[in-house]
C-alpha cells in the first residue's frame, strides 16, 4: 500500500475489472476486502457478501466497469440474514439492506414508506444485536425519488419511513445523527447501505445551511434524519464522510436551472463544512477539498461537462471523482456531491 496510508485502517479506492485482471490492485496484496460497491445497469452476478449495487450508470468518458473497493487492515468475516449481507471486523461493519417495494400495503400507507421503515429497523436491530451501535454514514438508494404516490413524494415517503425505523430503534432524531444521502435511481429495490463502528463519530453541521432535522414542514411532515457529515476514529485514522452535498443554502435551493451556479454554491457548501470540520476536530493537518474522493450525482446526463468544468477549477488535478447519472431529492436540484477523506490521527490511539 502507498506509504502515506500506512497509518489507515480503512481505504476505499476503485479499480476497473482490467486493473484487477492485471494484478494492479496492490491494496490487495496488504488488505482485507470489507464490501463493494458496483454501479450501473448491469448488476455483478457475482461478488463478494457485503456489495452495495446502486443502479445509476457511470458518466466517466470511457465508460469503465470500475468498482469502488473499501479495504481494510484487520481480516472481516461475513455477516448475512434475509434480505441482509455484511461483513465486519473488529471495528467495523458493512451493511447492505435491499427491500422490494409491494405494489400496494394492507394498511393503505405508501408502499417507499414502508419499506424503509422496515430497511431502518432492519438496520438497528442488526446493529443492536452485533454489538455495533453506531452507524457513521449511510447511503439510501430507490427508483423514482420524485414521483408522487399515494398524495406525497417518494423521497417524503422515505423519510417518513426512516424516522419511524430511527424511532423504533431508539435512535435521536437530532444532533448527533449519521451523515447521509439519498438519490433516486433507474431501478430495484430500496437499496440501503451502512457504515457502523464501536465507537460514536463526531456529527458535522453546515453553518450555511439550516440541519436537515430543522428543514420546515414545507419540505415534509417528517424532517431528513442526516448530518452534514460525520468524522470518526479508528486506531490512528480519522475518517471524514461528506453527506450529499446539494445548492442549498439556509433551507432554500438556489440557482433553479443553472447547473453551473448550482455546482459552485455546492463546492461553497463542502467548502464550509470542510472548514467546520476543522474547527471542531484539530489534527496533526487539516482537511482540504483536495482530500475528498467524491461522487457526483447528476440528474440529467448532458450536464455532465457542465459540472465537470466548474469541479476542475476547484480540484487537483489528480482528484478522483465519480459521475454517476441519478436524481436528486428535490426536483429543483440537478447536482449532489458527496465524498469521503481520511487524515493519520494527531495522536496515536490507545486502544
Ligand atoms: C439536502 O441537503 C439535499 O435524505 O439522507 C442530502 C443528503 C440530501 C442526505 C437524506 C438528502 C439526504 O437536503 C438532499
């Protein structure tokens, strides 16, 4: 592994099919897979326990098969159950929770809502009962985000859904909440994947943004249950996790139907919550947006050269970034960007 990553316990990195073919996936040689995550129409048949497949087509140039690969030092095993995979370490555990969407419930309530109700209480139950109490980030996909059923929109189906499983799981709805996203995807079932540690992350406001808990009831009955981000420790790493990131400042969008505006209000808003980061959690360096790796939702496809234009002014040029073809939960987003970095600890942990 590069020496500069000697101190982490988790890497993530992407590889295409060919760079593993070739043996060039050197991480492999000194690491431990803990999950995949695949994208794209074409679901991998086979694989390893805990995949995330989320079914949005990849926007790179040259259209590669790559695979996101998140790596670990300790060795993990597998953890499965219906409807359930996983695999864990000592540390930490990787989860996958897909729920097919019945046509219609008995009870008449909509059918997105529950199935992430039953997703999240899933979640808790399988967390509560491996020990592993605290989950770090999440990542909520589901087909038609924006389309409404049953009197209200999908995304507000979810949420409604995921507070009742917070709810049931006596999980706080406030605050100390995981960092997040939730895109809308070409198919499938509710997808959800988890990031869940021993130990409590650090959750990370926005101050440019109102939290998602306090969104008003105009953006729903029942408020997002995310963080701006949450940072987390493992032995001798930090772990920063960038929630979906969007143009939206205070509770409000801005820049309807200017998908440049939208990316740089949106690079403004990882810029500041990068800047809180650091103000709450000093280290041996600080976090830079140059730190992040990043996947960039968009929502229709021809933006792509658009976003990626505005990105390269603000980014090295050697920063890996994600394209992936999705919608965004509100209808007047066409950008979301989210990302994750990590830093070697200030001071060698002790346990
Ligand atoms: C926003 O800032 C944009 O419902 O889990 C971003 C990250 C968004 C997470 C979620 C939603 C979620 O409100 C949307």
């Amino acid at each position: 592994m590069p020496t500069q990553d000697a101190f982490a316990e988790l890497v993530v990195s992407s590889w295409s099919d060919q760079d593993i073919a070739d043996d060039r996936a050197d991480f492999l040689q000194t690491h431990h897979r803990l999950a995949c995550v695949s994208f794209g129409a074409a679901r991998p048949s086979l694989g390893m326990s805990a995949r995330q497949h989320v079914h949005a087509e990849p926007l790179h140039p040259l259209g590669d098969s790559s695979q996101e690969h998140w790596l670990v030092k300790a060795p993990a095993q597998e953890l499965m159950g219906p409807g359930f995979s996983g695999r864990h370490n000592q540390d930490l555990l990787f989860g996958v929770i897909e729920v097919p969407e019945p046509a219609e419930t008995l009870d008449g309530s909509p059918p997105l809502e529950q199935a992430a109700r039953h997703a999240y209480t899933q979640l808790f139950e399988i967390l509560d009962k491996n020990n592993f109490p605290y989950v770090w980030r999440s990542w909520n996909y589901m087909p038609a985000i924006n389309q409404v059923t049953h009197g209200l929109e999908r995304y507000r189906q979810f949420n409604a859904g995921r507070g009742q499983g917070f709810a049931k799981g006596a999980r706080v709805m406030t605050n100390n909440v995981p960092a997040a996203c939730a895109l809308g995807v070409q198919g499938g079932p509710l997808s959800v994947a988890f990031l869940a540690g021993r130990t409590p992350a650090l959750a990370i406001e926005n101050p440019r943004q109102t939290s998602a808990y306090h969104y008003p009831r105009q953006y729903g009955a029942q408020s997002p249950t995310f963080s701006r981000a949450s940072l987390a420790r493992l032995h001798d790493q930090e772990l920063l996790f960038l929630s979906g990131t969007a143009s939206i400042v205070g509770h409000q969008t801005l820049h309807t139907g200017d998908v440049r505006r939208q990316t740089a209000e949106t690079l403004a808003n990882i810029e500041a919550v990068v800047a809180q980061t650091n103000l709450l959690a000093r280290g041996a360096r600080k976090f830079h947006l140059h730190d992040l790796q990043l996947r960039v939702y968009v929502r229709h496809a021809g933006d792509v050269d658009a976003i990626r234009s505005v990105l390269a002014a603000h980014l090295a040029p050697d920063q890996q970034s994600r394209f992936l073809h999705a919608d965004i939960c509100r209808s007047d987003l066409d950008v979301e960007i989210e990302g994750i970095a990590w830093r070697e600890a200030s001071s060698p942990s002790t346990d």
